[in-house]
C-alpha cells in the first residue's frame, strides 16, 4: 500500500508541475508585444522621455538644418533649461509624494528678491543675504508642509493659496522696484556668480588638451550647480532611507504608515527641501538675468510641472526620477528651440509642449493598468 500510496503522490505531483508548466507557457503565449512593451515601460519608466528626446533631435536636425546641430546650440538649450531643471527637482519630491505644488515659481522670485534687495538696498553683507535667501526659501516650502499635514489639506490648494501669499510679499517686500545689473555688479558680485560663462574648449586648450569637439560650446557656473542639484536629489532618492519613504508614502500612504514611516514627517521635509531647492534656482535665476526682477519667472510654476510630468513622474505619486525630470527640461527645451528655428510661431511652440504633455500623462495611465 505504501508503494501504490508513493506512487500516487508522485504521479499528482507531475500533474501538478504539467499543469503549472501549461500554465506558465500560456501566460507567456498571451502576453503579446503591446503587453510586453507596457511591462517593460513599467519598469523603466524614465525609456520614455530618452526616446521622445531623441526624435525631437532627429526631427529638427532635418528641420533645421546646419542650425540646430551645433555645439553652441545645445549649450544654448541647456543654459535655457537650466532654472526650470532645477525647479523641476524641487518638484519633483513633490509630485513623488502625490502632491504639486503651485509655488515653486514665486518661492524662487521670493528667494532672489530677499537675496538681491537685502544686500544692495539694505547694504547688508552677502555673506547674510544670501543665506537668508536660501531660508526665506525653506521657510516658504516648510509652511506648504505644515499646512498641508496639520490642516490635511489638498495640496493644490494650499500652494494655490501660498501662491498668493507669497505673490503679495514679493510685491511687498520688493516695492516693485528692479534691481539693475550694474548695481548688483557693484555691491554683490556674488550673486552673479552663477551666470560666469565658462568655455570647455579653452580651459582644456589651457592643460594642453586639444578636443576639437568642444569648440562652441558656451556653459556657465548656474548649469554646473543644476547638475549638482539633481545629483545629489538623486543620492538622497535612491541611496537613502528618506527617499524609500518618499516614494512609499507617495505610493500608498496608509501601508507606509503601517510599516512604521511617519508620512506626515516625511511630507514636511519634501516641502521644506522643495523650497530650498527654489532658492537655490533663485541664486542661479540671478545670475541668468543679472540683476533682481520682482516680475521674473512668471511660467517656472507651469514649466517645472511640465518637466517632471514629461519627464515620466507619475502625478499619482510613487513613481519616477530626477534623470527623467531633467530629460524632461531637456525636450521642452529641444522643442522650443527647433521650432523656433524651423520658423515657427510661438504659439506653435505652446501647442507643441501642451500635445506633449498631453501624450505623457496618458502614457502614464497606460502604463500604471500594469499594476492594478
């Protein structure tokens, strides 16, 4: 009986790893190309924005041809991308939480007119205006946070009306006065500092580096610091514990919770980091135009949001990447630069970015039916 009883068990056991195997290789028969395409998407999210990126240069590499192929022309680019990238980190901790924010854009004039009118109106030395630019910027985003987690607000709402709190104390603070490029040379040269054009191709000329390949390019000290910016957003994502908690909270609050994370902790820190990386796009916002305008960066709130969305950072939270971001800043940039080159209108250039997000956000619900 043992043998028959043995033999039995074993025999149910190779039905079983039959069926299983039958199963297996169905499952594998079902999954089609489309299928497989939006797996694969699923996991490497940040494929989408490389490939968009790439067709927008093939296009207007036969658009405009011999203008937009040019070494002097991709730097220009870069230098016009270089504040919304970084407001583009900045909103990107955000938008990975589930939330926006609306006042990226009026922290950073905020922070600029602070920095400026502190130290060439008041005669303060840099030294303290410019550090009390970086914390009038995280005392804006740490307010977003507080009122946010303490009020259990929507976010949209409460940066809606930050918007305009902040709005009004720029126009207070700076009484509507801008500060001339001259008088900030004069007084302040360090907040300029941003905007010094660097040449790659002499500097290694000057080591005795011949790279032909650099000859055009023009860069400057603000596009260096929105590489260490997303760097170092990119460490504190991927390498930390924080940044688990970020993308976990964003993801799905209530099992964060259970598993120990404080979100509302969590949330107020990303807010509070968030503003001060608008200040430091404040510094680099100085630099790029040389003086101090209350009036400056009227569309960086609707340009960061831009960025990230293209860029492949879901606006439900949990998912995405400053590489992706940055790519993002990087298409708008391509395509408002090609089509400008290719003769077009502005308008075109708005009606090219809004298809463009458009596109984006419903790739993103395509792709999140993988999960559900």
């Amino acid at each position: 009986m043992s043998d028959n009883a043995s033999g039995s068990a074993a025999a149910e056991r190779g039905l079983t790893e039959a069926s299983q195997v039958g199963v297996a290789s169905f499952d594998e028969m079902d999954r089609g190309p489309i299928r497989r395409a939006q797996e694969f998407l699923h996991r490497f999210p940040t494929s989408i924005p490389f490939i968009v990126l790439l067709i927008g240069i093939a296009i207007f590499s036969f658009a405009a041809p011999g203008k937009f192929l040019s070494a002097f022309n991709f730097s220009l680019i870069l230098q016009q991308v270089t504040i919304i990238a970084i407001l583009g980190c900045a909103q990107t901790l955000v938008i990975l939480t589930a939330g926006i924010d609306l006042s990226v854009g009026v922290i950073m004039i905020l922070a600029s007119v602070v920095m400026g009118r502190t130290a060439v109106v008041y005669g303060v030395p840099v030294e303290i205006a410019f550090p009390l630019g970086l914390l009038a910027g995280f005392a804006c985003g740490l307010v977003n946070g507080l009122i946010v987690t303490k009020l259990r607000l929507p976010p949209f709402i409460v940066t809606l009306g930050t918007w305009s709190i902040f709005g009004a104390l720029n126009v207070w603070y700076s009484k509507s006065e801008t500060i001339r490029q001259a008088d900030m040379q004069e007084t302040a040269p360090f907040l300029q500092w941003t905007g010094t054009i660097l040449r790659p191709y002499n500097f290694f000329a000057s080591m005795g580096l011949d790279w032909t390949f650099l000859k055009g390019w023009v860069l400057n000290y603000g596009s260096i610091v929105m590489l260490l910016v997303a760097a170092v957003i990119w460490y504190v994502l991927n390498k930390t514990a924080f940044g688990r908690h970020v993308y976990a909270t964003g993801d799905d609050p209530d099992a964060a919770r259970l598993a120990g994370i404080n979100t509302d902790r969590t949330l107020i820190a990303v807010y509070a980091l968030a503003g001060f990386i608008c200040a430091i796009a404040a510094w680099v916002l100085i630099g790029r135009i040389g003086g101090v305008s209350p009036q400056a960066g009227q569309t960086a709130n609707l340009d960061s949001i831009t960025a990230v969305v293209i860029g492949g950072t879901s606006l439900f939270g949990g998912r995405g990447s400053i590489i992706g971001t940055l790519v993002g800043a990087l298409i708008v940039g391509v395509f408002r630069n090609g089509l400008a080159l290719s003769g077009l209108e502005l308008l075109w250039q708005d009606f090219a970015v809004g298809v463009l997000i458009i596109v984006a956000v419903t790739i993103d619900q395509w792709i999140r039916k993988i999960s559900s």
